[in-house]
C-alpha cells in the first residue's frame, strides 16, 4: 500500500484529536501490578429514587418539621384535660410563730410538713383551646403537603439527572456510530485513491473528517460522565465511588399519551397541588390565629380542687399518720376572670392576626397564579415537543436517504467527498436531534406531572 504524507497544517489536527482520544484511556488504564478496582455499584432509576428519597436533605428537614408539627396538635389537646399536681412541703419555726394548723401562736421550734394533691381545668377561656387546637391541626395538614410536595420535587430532580445521564449515553452512541462510519469512508477513500480513482486531497479530507469525529466523541463521553457527577451529587452517594446507572432502552416510537386539555389541567393542578393545599391550610390556620387573638376579649373561667393534709410537731398527737389522718381536708374553687383593660394589648393582637390572615390569602392567590402559568408552559412545552420529535424523525429519514444516495454516486465518481461528507453531517446531526427530541418529550410528560401536581415516587422513567 501506498502511504502519503500529510500537509503540515493537518498535522497537529489530527494530533491533537488522537491525544484527546487517549488521554481518558491512559488516565483510567490500571498498572499491571495494582489492585484490580473494585465492581462499580449498579443503580436502577427504582434505585435512585429510594436513595434520593432517604438522603434528600431537604426532604429530611421537612419529615423533621412533621414531628413538631404532630406534637403541637398532642400539645393542644391536651388542653382540654384537667392536670394533676402533687406537693409536699417541709419547714422549721423559731420564736414565736402562728401555726395554722393549731390556730394558736407557738414559742417553741417546731417542725412541720404538709400534703397536697391538686388539679384544675379551663372551663371556658374564649374559645382560645378550640382555636389553638384547629391551628395546630391546619398546620399539621400543611406540613404533610409540603412534605408531600419535597418528595415530588426530589423525584422530579432524580428525574431530571437520570433522564440526563442517558440521554448522554446515547448522544455518545451516536458519537461512536458517527466515528465508526467516518473510519469506514476513509477506508473506502483509501481504496479510491490507490486505484486512483479519487484524487489524494479527499483523503486528507476524509482524516480531518474522523479527526472531527473523535472529537465530537471526546465531547460527548465528557457530557456523560459530568452527568453522571451531578445525578450522584443529587443521590448524595459517596464522590469517591463508581457506579452504573441501567438505563431502560429508548423505545422506537415515544408517545406518552394524548395532552389533556388545559382546563382539565387547571382544575386537577388547583385541587391536587401539595404547595396549593398547604397554602390553603395555612390560610385557615391564620384564620384560628385571629380567633385566638380575640379570645382574649372574653372572660375565663377555671375550675380547681385541692386535697391535702399537714404534720406539725407542736401538737400535743406526736403520731404522724394520726394528725395526717386528723387534718386531712379539701376544697373546690370556681374561679372567674374578665379583663376590663389591658392596656389594649389585645387589640394589637386582633391587627396583628388579621395582617397575618392578608398576607397568607395573598400568599394563597399569587401560588394559584403561579401554578397556573406552569402548567399552561408545561402544556406550551410539551405540545412544541412533540412536533419537534416528528421533525427530527423525519429529518433523519431524509439524510438517511440522502447519504445513500450520495454515497452510491460517490463510489460511481458522479460526487464529490465534500458532498458526502455534508450527508453525513446531516446525519450524524438528525440522529442527535431524534434522541434529544425524544428525550425533551419524555422529560416534559414528567414535567407536566410536577407541575399539575400528580407526580409520586412510583412515577415510571418510561412510557
């Protein structure tokens, strides 16, 4: 075989293109006398979602607030429950003192120890117990749909980073095909040339070509592993570590099924939305708010016992359980209580509430307004989706067709390699443009999801 030497300018092209390949696979090569690395872990997209689900830090923090939420509401309720004390006091007297249990003056020491057992109850305290208890109630019902809503958004993200990492992958496929197809033509233009039937140029032509592809190559593997980086960087795995992400196969014809109509969006997105909902119990929860704050304009009414018994050692009965059993007693005390000026503390307290009711019902209609834009985008987004996929598969029907027909009349010298290397262009981008389209479709069904609000853990990476 005859060989050619390149112009100079080509080069350090094709050099450097060469070194961009072998610079991964020199990085990664393992040293004969090391230790042979460890199996990287293999992670399912089920996978993802349950590690993302237990480390998400966020959602960590929001299943905290549950708790303090779920002791609040155990803290309200037992308002409505009398409490129970039990006391007991010990005391020594000089000089001359008035003993309540003799009823006399004493001279003497003397030493002295008393029992009780007492509890009250709030019968009536404005309807402030009530109001504390329905608050604590709302907010734990809030809590439960931001949490809800931190779960959606850490399957929306896993989501996102797995939909990414193969979409990656298969731009790399393409890479790889593209690069195996460049050095299948250089091999056809080297036949061409020895027989001269192709002039020398076409296949310093057809070499850059491949260089190119090699590059585009490199490209695609960097786009793949920094993919790969930010899905364990959501998962919170371990940066030192190897793992494999299985992917499902790209089905042949992606169709997640017909787009609701926007309405129907809106409705369900208003009445399924756990950020919606959340904001609506909390809007009733400043409601209770203020009705705790006017509580305080009503009067209060208590209910206490006590029952006790005392020792003293002035008493001429020396024996502890005999005065114990003696002076044993008890009573019951109804107590009422209205505030007739405070100061109009309670008035502030009634604005203050009644700017906090505002400002959640404002907080409560810009979230409507915002979540019904999102889902008219996600509508917008998808619908553009789909049409930009029957594109792209019609795009590469035709440079498909186009490059066969170009390479026939290649090889039958009736084109040129510059025409041919045009086709492939066209072809290697129409595939690339059918697996981002088919990627941006399955992505935004997800996306719609989300933002309707009907997103769980169970979701389906596939159609």
């Amino acid at each position: 075989m005859v060989r050619y030497l390149l112009p100079d300018w080509k080069r350090p092209v094709i050099a450097l293109a060469a070194g961009l390949v072998l610079v991964p696979v020199v990085l990664t090569a393992t040293p004969a006398a090391a230790t042979p690395a460890a199996e990287p872990e293999r992670i399912t997209f089920r996978d993802a979602v349950q590690i993302a689900l237990e480390k998400n830090l966020v959602l960590r923090r929001s299943e905290n607030s549950l708790i303090l939420d779920r002791n609040a509401v155990s803290d309200a309720r037992w308002q409505f429950v009398p409490d129970l004390r039990f006391g007991v006091s010990a005391g020594q007297n000089w000089g001359r003192t008035f003993s309540e249990s003799e009823g006399r003056i004493l001279s003497q020491s003397n030493q002295s120890v008393s029992t009780s057992l007492s509890s009250s109850l709030v019968l009536f305290n404005g309807f402030a117990r009530q109001a504390t208890l329905r608050a604590a109630l709302l907010d734990l019902q809030a809590g439960n749909q931001d949490t809800e809503r931190a779960r959606q958004t850490v399957v929306f993200q896993v989501i996102s980073g797995y939909l990414s990492v193969i979409e990656a992958d298969a731009q790399r496929e393409v890479a790889e095909e593209s690069l195996a197809s460049e050095r299948d033509q250089e091999s056809l233009v080297q036949s061409m040339v020895d027989a001269g039937k192709s002039p020398i140029s076409d296949l310093y032509q057809q070499q850059a070509n491949v260089a190119r592809a090699e590059l585009n190559l490199v490209g695609a593997r960097r786009t793949l592993e920094l993919d790969r980086i930010d899905l364990v960087q959501t998962l919170q795995l371990d940066p030192a570590g190897e793992y494999v992400f299985d992917a499902p196969p790209l089905p042949d014809s992606v169709n997640p099924g017909p787009v609701p109509a926007l309405g129907d969006l809106l409705s369900e997105a208003f009445a399924s939305r756990p950020d919606l909902n959340a904001l609506e119990a909390q809007l009733q929860s400043s409601e209770q708010a203020e009705r705790l704050a006017k509580s305080d304009y009503w009067p209060s009414l208590t209910l206490s016992g006590r029952y006790g018994s005392s020792y003293s050692s002035s008493s001429s009965n020396r024996d502890l359980v005999q005065q114990l059993d003696d002076r044993r007693g008890g009573s019951v005390s109804l107590s009422l209580s209205y505030p007739l000026f405070d100061r109009f503390s309670t008035k502030r307290s009634v604005a203050r509430a009644k700017v906090g009711t505002d400002n959640a019902r404002i907080a409560l209609a810009d979230q409507r307004q915002t979540v019904a834009f999102e889902v008219r985008r996600a509508v917008l987004d998808e619908q553009s989706a789909r049409e930009s996929l029957k594109a792209a598969q019609a795009q590469l029907r035709a440079a498909s067709r186009a490059l066969e027909a170009t390479e026939q009349r290649y090889e039958a010298g009736a084109s040129t390699l510059h025409e041919v290397t045009l086709s492939r262009a066209d072809l290697v981008q129409a595939r690339s443009a059918r697996v981002s389209a088919a990627y941006t479709l399955l992505w935004q069904s997800h996306v719609r999801d989300y933002y309707v609000g009907t997103l769980n853990p169970g979701a389906k990476l596939m159609p």
